[in-house]
C-alpha cells in the first residue's frame, strides 16, 4: 500500500511532467507565430523593390523614375479608401446640428458617465444615418503603417551592399548618379523638405488658434533641426520621396477644391 508521501510524489511529478509539456508547447506555437509574422513581414517589404525592378525591366526607365512611378502607384492605390474616409467624413460633419444636441443633452451627467453615454449616443446616431464613425480615424492607421513599410522596402533596397546596388549606383540623375548616396548637391534634400513644409501649410491654411500655431511651429523646427539628418539620406529615397509629396500636394488642392 502506498504511502501519502509516495502519492503526493507521484503526484508532483506528474504535474511537473503536464507543465513543463504545456511549456513547450506554449514555446513552439509563439515560435512558429514569430516565425510566420516574419515571413509575411519580409514577403511584404519585398514587394516595393519587386514593383521597382519590374517596372524598370518592362520600360528601360531609369532607376529614379521607375522607384518614382512605383511610388506613385502605391499611392493610387490607396485612392479609394481615401476617397471612401472623405465621403464618410462629410456625412458625419452632415450631422453636426444633432451631434451638438447630443452633446448638450449629455453635458448634466458626472463626467465618466458623460463619456460613455455620448460616444455611444454618437455611435447610435451616425450609424442610424448610414455613417461609419471609424472609416474617419481607423482609414488612416491603415493607410499609414502602409506607405511606412514602402519607404522601408525602398531604403533596404538602397543599401550598399543589396541586391540592386551595382545598378543603383548608376541609376540617378546626372546630379545624383548615385542612388545608394547622400546627395553632395543638397538639390533632393532640400527639394523635399520644402514640398513637406509646403504640404503642412495648403493642410493647416484657412485653420486658427494656439494649437494650429503650435502644430506649424513644431513642424517647423523639426525639419530645420532635422535637415542635417535627412541630407546624409541616400539620393533614391527622394526619388520616392518627391513624387509622393508632389501626389500629396494634388491630393490637398483637390480636396480643398471640392
């Protein structure tokens, strides 16, 4: 007969033999889920400079304007949630005079139950009207990480010792041949930056008070402070980065246009 000792021993091993295969397991599925995460994450990055070297393969273009159309295709592809957020946000600002309503109606309650009741109220309302609250701030979280892993696909791409480094290196214009390199003309560089500054006053134009003063004075500065580090960029990331902002610029002046 066993002993209660013996029994609890057993016991104990057995529990320490169930953890530790729980552990294993737990370890094998993070390790397969990391290692498809990084499967599609490099399938992904590889996808820019795939575009980039078909593009160049089937015109002859020259790298800089194949690395320029590919960014411009990008960025068209993402006109239709564009274009869906714009309609989305027009028909929700359609709703301002009972948004306001609610508002009022709300402003009595403490100010945790107030939150709670108004955005719900404001779900309820805007769903009721066919409006879909998210596309307004959910779109661009979308659209964002996307044109970040482009820029990152494209600055991998433009590394010394890449794949595409020998034919990059005589890619450029005759200012820049060298896409792999800093701009020595600072003609990119600057270019780009003042597109970007461009950008930000047509987007904050016609807008006042301290906090749109602040937002321009802060953005601003970064890039003066920043310029020395956006310089030492090689030439090929402007060869995205100019007709990007170009696209930009058009996209802001048709939609103040409308």
């Amino acid at each position: 007969m066993c002993s209660v000792g013996t029994v609890l021993a057993r016991a104990s091993r057995q529990c320490a033999l169930h953890s530790a295969t729980y552990r294993n397991a737990r370890d094998l599925r993070l390790a397969d889920n990391r290692r498809r995460s990084r499967t599609f994450s490099s399938a992904a990055l590889q996808l820019p400079p795939a575009a980039v070297d078909a593009f160049h393969a089937a015109s002859g273009a020259p790298w800089y304007l194949s690395i320029g159309v590919t960014a411009v295709g990008f960025r068209l592809l993402l006109l239709p949630l564009v274009g869906y957020q714009l309609r989305e946000t027009r028909r929700f600002v359609a709703l301002r005079s009972r948004l306001l309503s609610i508002r009022a109606e709300c402003a009595s309650l403490p100010p945790f139950e107030r939150g709670y009741v108004l955005a719900a109220r404001v779900w309820r309302c805007s769903r009721a009207a066919g409006v879909q609250p998210l596309a307004i701030g959910v779109l661009p979280l979308i659209q964002i990480p996307g044109l970040i892993g482009v820029i990152v696909s494209i600055r991998r791409m433009l590394e010394p010792g890449g794949v595409y480094a020998d034919a990059l290196r005589e890619g450029g214009p005759a200012f820049a041949r060298d896409l792999t390199r800093a701009d020595a003309s600072w003609l990119l560089p600057v270019g780009s930056s003042a597109l970007v500054l461009v950008n930000l006053q047509l987007s904050l134009r016609g807008r006042r008070g301290s906090l749109v003063a602040m937002v321009r004075g802060v953005w601003q500065a970064a890039f003066v402070v920043g310029f020395p580090f956006v310089a030492e960029l090689p030439a090929g990331v402007f060869a995205y980065w100019l007709p990007n902002s170009l696209l930009s610029m058009a996209q802001t002046l048709a939609l103040r246009a409308l």
